[in-house]
C-alpha cells in the first residue's frame, strides 16, 4: 500500500482500527530495526535509515492525530532516533517527539498500546511493567527520551485535570556520569484516554543543597569499601546516592524553592493539549 494511502486510512480510524494500525507501526519499525542493524554501515545505508525514519513518523503522525504543545514545533518526528541497535540511545519511547532548539523543553506524544509494549521491551533493563510505577522510576525517564541518565529527586504534587485518568511530575538530575547536583530539570506525563504525553524541561528551575542531605551523603561516602564486591566503590556510590535521594525526596517541600517548582510542573501540564 502507498504511504499517502495508508495516512488517509490513518487518519480515518477507528478505536478498532487502531489496534491493527498499532501492530503495523511495530511491525515496520522491527522489521527496520533487524534490517539495519544487519547491514554494512554507508552512505547509502545512512539515507535508507533517513528515509525509514520518515516513513516511521508519518505512520506515527497517522495514529497520534494532530497535536498541539504551545511553544513548540507544530510537526512532530519519530522519538525513535536510530534504528541501528547498538547505537547509542536505541530503544526510546514509541511516539512523537517535539522539542525545542537545543532539546529545553521536549514532549513525547504516544499511545497507552505503544507505553505498554515499549515498558515490555525494557523489562530486563529493569523497568516497572504497570504504567503507574513505571512513571515513579527513574529508568522510564532515562529510556524514554534523549541519552543521558536521570536520576529523581522527588516527586511534585501536581493537580490532575478532570479529564486526566493519570498524571505525575518529577524533579531530577539528567546527565552523563555524576548525577549528584542541584536538580533543575521536571518531567510531567500525563495519561488522557488512549494518549499519553510527557514533557521534559531541563534547566527549568533553581534549587539549592539541602544541608541534612548533604550529611548523608557524606556519611555514606565515608563508609569503608566492601572489598568481596568487584564493583566496591560503585556500590558505595550507589548506596550513598539511594540514601540521598530519598533524603531529598524527604526535605524538599519544607524547602523555599520548593513551591515554585510546583507551580512551574504544573505550567508544564498546561501546555500540554488535554480537555
């Protein structure tokens, strides 16, 4: 079938339609993914991934519908940046992706069949399989978008429209490597029917150290080292991170900031096209 076809169809399904048009978007991109994973890197080869990529967000554009996120580009591409499975940052979120110049503020627009099958798909990376935990792990931040870990530092305690079936809004540090910083960046999903749309803003908000976390930091670094554990120092890291973390989950809405950083989560959940 022609691709202008297939979108005229898209674009006129219905909820039972969809489930079928679901299972071709994955059909394709698995299908791409095993072809160009297998393939001789080239010039040629880089365009026939461009042009799949293309094709993939047209059918994207198709299931999704027209979308709307104010301040950012009105046409969405694929989240799915690479088809190539030992690339880095392999395996994002199925959906839509709007961002804005140098990825500030990014939006992921899916369906609750795409969220469902892409957590299946990252279940031995660790992940929650119910939607729900899922969106209180870190790893569903870190997989779902750009390439770099996150790591949550507390949860905000956003009010969730009427029509919203679900809704969460996290406050964390994004980066490659050290993960212990002023966190400033929120990522708001929330779940509408068969949609679902997140949006991510780094360097969104200024916190500051919270001084009684800072003291657990510091008292699980200076723990001594299990020598047994090939992976010593990485565990005692770890450990102390864990310990902080949920130290400043603890702290964080006694602190000045931290209202403000609400309010700005749920300015995010404003943008966002819900009825």
């Amino acid at each position: 079938m022609r691709l202008p076809a297939l979108l005229c169809l898209l674009a006129l399904a219905t909820p039972a339609n969809a489930a079928a048009l679901e299972e071709h978007y994955l059909d394709l991109r698995d299908r791409y993914i095993a072809r160009f994973s297998a393939a001789k890197e080239s010039d040629e080869i880089y365009k026939q991934h461009d042009a799949a990529l293309k094709e993939l967000t047209g059918v994207l554009r198709g299931l999704v519908g027209p979308v709307t996120i104010k301040g950012l580009p009105a046409e969405g591409k694929s989240n799915v940046d690479t088809l190539f499975k030992n690339d880095i940052g392999f395996g994002h979120l199925d959906g839509l992706s709007f961002a804005s110049e140098g990825y500030k503020t990014q939006a992921v627009v899916t369906t609750t069949t795409l969220l469902r099958h892409w957590l299946g798909e990252h279940r031995e990376d660790g992940m929650p399989q119910e939607s729900g935990a899922a969106l209180k792990s870190d790893r569903f931040y870190y997989y779902a978008i750009q390439d770099a870990a996150f790591a949550i530092y507390a949860e905000l305690p956003i009010t969730k429209p009427a029509a919203v079936s679900a809704a969460a809004a996290v406050l964390g540090v994004r980066g490659n490597g050290d993960l212990k910083g002023a966190p400033d960046e929120i990522d708001v999903v929330a779940i509408q029917g068969d949609k679902v749309y997140f949006i991510a803003a780094s360097r969104a908000v200024k916190t500051t150290p919270i001084p009684a976390c800072e003291k657990v930091w510091k008292q699980m670094m200076a723990k001594p080292i299990d020598k047994k554990d090939p992976r010593g120092d990485m565990t005692r890291e770890d450990n102390a991170m864990t310990a902080f973390t949920a130290c400043f989950a603890k702290e964080a809405p006694s602190q000045s900031w931290f209202a403000a950083v609400v309010k700005k989560a749920q300015s995010q959940l404003e943008l966002l096209p819900l009825r």
